[in-house]
C-alpha cells in the first residue's frame, strides 16, 4: 500500500466535469501530497493540458457531458502517461481496448485513490 510520502510531489491530471467531484479529487491528491495538473472539465482542455504540460499520471472521468474521454486515454497511452478511469459504472462502461485498466470506482475513498495512484505511480518513467 502507498504511503503519503510515496506519493509526494507526484503530478496528477484531473478531468472531470462535475465540478463538486472534482474538487473533492483535487482535496484528496493535496491531502496524500500530489500537485494538481488542470483540473479539466471538458475533453478539449484535457487534450491542451496534456500536450503542454508535464503530468505523471490521470485520474479520468468516463463521460465528460456526453463526451467519452476515449480519446484522451489515446493520446495518454501515446505518451506514455498512466491512468486511470474514475466512473460510477465500473469497467462496464470501457471500450474493450481499455479493459483491464485501473478503475476507481465512484464514489470512492482518499484510501482507494492513494492505492490507484501507488499502482500508476510504479507504472510511470
């Protein structure tokens, strides 16, 4: 299991489009020491974000609005940056090129965020 000290200084791009969730994410990553890339509430912005800035690792939500985030775990699995889904469907809602990806199934608990991001953490460059 991560400890805080593990996941210090560690860079964490939230996208998510309810804006209450998202702040509850970004509350729980400072909390286990992370810095806070974004956050993005739409696919477009995400898609900037991970072209112009440096991130370890995404927390992602399925549906931003309507829109799948698909394309954005493309262009992460590209580069080379780990992932993870954060949906109230669990893997139900994946493509099957995505089967088999971390999932933080919502709700969920700083506890459950920290072993996710221990997991991407190992899996980064």
């Amino acid at each position: 299991m991560s400890t805080t000290t593990d996941l210090a200084g560690l860079r964490v791009l939230v996208v998510e489009d309810e804006m209450m969730v998202s702040m509850l994410i970004e509350d729980m990553l400072e909390d286990l020491g992370c810095k806070v890339v974004g956050p993005a509430s739409r696919l477009e912005e995400a898609m900037e974000l991970v072209n112009s800035v440096e991130l370890d690792c995404a927390v992602l939500d399925v549906n931003l609005g309507g829109q799948p985030i698909f394309p954005l775990a493309d262009l992460l699995r590209e580069k080379g940056a780990p992932f993870a889904f954060a949906t109230g469907y669990g893997d139900a809602g994946l493509r099957d090129a995505d089967k088999g990806s971390p999932v933080l199934q919502k709700p969920f608990r700083e506890g459950d965020l920290a072993r996710i991001l221990g997991e991407l953490r190992l899996q980064a460059k």
